[in-house]
C-alpha cells in the first residue's frame, strides 16, 4: 500500500554487450565489432573462472563469487564495489526522470504513511 508513495529508480532497457559495445567505440580507434568480441571473451573467461571456484573482480563495479547453497544449487553473490556504491548515492543523479516519486525522496518512512493516512482514510495505516 505505501508504495504507492515510495520512489523507485526507473527501469529501462537492459545496457547489453552489443550496446555496450557501440557506446565504448565512439570514445576508441576501436570499431564495435572489435570491441563486441573483447567483451564476449571477457564475459567467456569470467565463466570458466567462476566455474573454477574463483571470484571475478571488474574493478570499480562489482566482485562476482561463486556461492554454493544446501543442496548443491550454486549462485553467484555480487558484492559492489564501495566506490561506485558511493558515486550512486549523489542525490543529483536522481532526477525525475529517473526516480518515481521523485518528490518523495526526502520523506521520512512516518511522512509516507501520514500521505497514505490523508489519501486513504478508510485504510489507515499504523504510525
């Protein structure tokens, strides 16, 4: 019910490999095609290194480490890293376009409910 007022980050297409690609050339003497290739044999090796039991470092983003649960089902943990961590939460990234509810990022969790309470008087909720 209060997500009704609690602000998301927009989802919007998934930056894949091709995509990526065709950004990192415009910045490169690379052509997408080149640069397509070096990514997918990144992606390739990052595999056979996660099936070996390693963890998979991309510097500045994100460790990758295999995780094995009860049973034997494995999943990959993500750890990010604490740097790009904190380069999200400048506040002027966050801009309407990207966050619904954007008025709502500075409410507290008691303001929120105290909108939902004034909007929804036969559902109150709790404070």
């Amino acid at each position: 019910m209060l997500n009704a007022f609690v602000q998301v980050v927009r989802k919007n297409l998934p930056l894949d490999l091709e995509k990526m690609s065709g950004r990192m050339s415009k910045n490169t003497t690379y052509n997408t095609q080149e640069i397509y290739s070096i990514l997918r044999l990144y992606v390739d090796e990052s595999n056979k290194a996660l099936q070996f039991g390693e963890t998979v470092k991309i510097d500045g983003l994100v460790s990758m480490t295999p995780n094995m649960k009860v049973g034997g089902e494995v999943d990959i943990s993500l750890r990010g890293d604490r740097a790009a961590i904190a380069g999200l939460n400048n506040p002027t990234l966050w801009t309407a376009d990207k966050v619904t509810n954007h008025a709502n990022l500075s409410k507290s969790p008691d303001e929120l409910i105290g909108m939902w309470n004034t909007d929804h008087p036969d559902d109150l909720v709790e404070e």
